[in-house]
C-alpha cells in the first residue's frame, strides 16, 4: 500500500515537472514574441514617420508645381 502511494507521488511529481518545463517553454516563446512586436512597432513608427516627410515633400512639390507651371519656367 506505502508502494502503490509513493509510485503515485513520484507520478505526480514527474507530471509537475513536465508542466514546469512545458511553462519555462512558453515563457521562452513569450518573451521572444515580445521583443518581435517591439522591432515590429518600432518599424512600423519608423516608416510612418519617414512617409510623412515624404508625403509632405510631394505636396510641397505639388504646391510649387501648381505655382510655378513647368511651362513657365525659362
């Protein structure tokens, strides 16, 4: 009978130790996924940042364009 309880915890604390293991694997996975959609944000702010200069250039330009015709320039 003392067998039969100690084979169960001994069952019981390798079943822990799988599901211990199995979180330090999310927990790895999590953090990874984590630092990913930081690089992913900060490219994303990056692009945005740079399209709007670029769209603020065009309409400049287009500002300039509608002014100053092409073909009324010398």
């Amino acid at each position: 009978m003392l067998d039969q309880v100690n084979e169960e915890i001994e069952a019981n604390i390798q079943i822990t130790r799988e599901i211990e293991s199995e979180i330090v694997k999310c927990s790895d996975v999590e953090r990874a996924l984590a630092a990913k959609e930081s690089d992913l944000t900060k490219t994303l702010y990056f692009s945005h940042f740079e399209l709007t200069g670029l769209l603020t250039v065009v309409s400049k330009f287009s500002d300039y364009l509608i002014c100053f015709p092409l073909s009324h320039r010398a």
